[in-house]
C-alpha cells in the first residue's frame, strides 16, 4: 500500500500537481523491528521526491510493544529522513503523557468520538480544548479526525483547530478522481496568483 502511494505521488509531482502533505498508517513491524524498518526504508529510497510529502501515522497501540526503544530509534530516523510523524486517534489508546515527552512527533489526530459531541455536549468540547491547547504546548499540529458537519466545523475554527479531515470535506475515491482534485485545485490556485500580480 505504501508502494502505490509513493508512486501515485510520483505521478503527481511529474506532472507538476503537487498534492500537500499525504498520510499514511505506518506498519507496526516497520517501526517495532529493525527488519521492517530496513524494508520500508528501501521502499522510501526509491521515491526520494514524493517522501517528502508523506506523513506517517502512527497509533497509541504501538506503544503496547515491548520494543519501545526501536519503536523510539524507528520513528527518529524516519523524521532525519524528512518524513512527518502523526500520533492518530489520540486519545483512545495506551500512550501516556510520559509518551508524549519521549516521542519525536509533528501532528496530533484527535480521533473522531472526541467531536461526536461537539455543540451538544461541553465536556466534548473542553477535552477537545484541551488537546489544542497541550499541541500548542508541544508546539506540533493538531487535526481534527471526523468532521461531519458545518457546526462541528464551526466550533473546531472557534476553539482554534485548523486542520480538520472527514466526509465534511469529501469521501475517499480512486486515484483519478484525487488526481482532477489536485489538478482542478493547481489551475485555481494559478488563476488567483495571477489576478494578484495584475492587482
């Protein structure tokens, strides 16, 4: 799976669409055993442009293994390669706050049960305050996993998250419809900067 991301990525930037930072479920067996690691770095190797647009989640379930310390030197080599690390669904797994000290990571995801609440119920909305304003501590990114509606929206930007993901914004597709996306995003973006040079 990783392979045809990469090279869909690949694609991409050969035909000069270039489609922001793409994420990934990283396997376990390729942070928790220096084998894996050694695979996935090969396969990363063969795709030096488009690792650089990769982010590599990772779940609070890894940290149930008992090769912590190559989970540790994994994730470390991974970001000295250029690649962003994701800590997903956070929250709702084994990681501690003692993880989060130890851990090199750029993005927290807050998983999706934590907005299921969000304008109903306030205690929804001081967790979900609360991880923003430990990311901030932190100094990584926040993401908002789930988002389904307008008003979760709305509350999410009036807390402070500005980066959100979930079927508010589109629904996962095949390749070529990803692929216009992009393309359709590129030329728009073109015709705006154009309109501001001729301002």
């Amino acid at each position: 799976m990783a392979g045809r991301v990469l090279a869909d990525i690949d694609t991409l930037i050969e035909e000069q669409q270039f489609p922001g930072d793409i994420s990934i479920n990283i396997p376990e067996v390729a942070l928790a055993t220096r084998s894996g690691r050694t695979d996935f770095r090969k396969l990363l190797d063969q795709h030096p442009a488009a690792r650089l647009q990769l982010t590599l989640e990772i779940t609070e379930d890894v940290f149930i293994q008992r090769a912590t310390d190559t989970i540790m030197e994994s994730i470390s080599r991974f970001r000295q390669m250029g690649l962003r690390v994701a800590l997903d669904d956070f929250g709702t797994g084994f990681a501690s706050f003692q993880h989060l000290r130890q851990l090199e990571f750029d993005e927290l995801k807050i998983d999706p049960s934590f907005l299921h609440g969000l304008g109903t119920d306030k205690r929804a909305e001081v967790i979900v305050s609360g991880f923003l304003s430990m990311a901030a501590g932190l100094g990584v990114a926040v993401v908002a996993e789930g988002i389904e509606t307008a008003g979760q929206l709305a509350i999410l930007q009036r807390l402070g998250c500005t980066h959100g993901q979930g079927f508010y914004f589109g629904r996962a597709g095949p390749f070529e419809e990803f692929r216009a996306r992009v393309c359709s995003e590129t030329v728009r973006r073109a015709a705006h900067n154009e309109q501001l040079r001729q301002a």
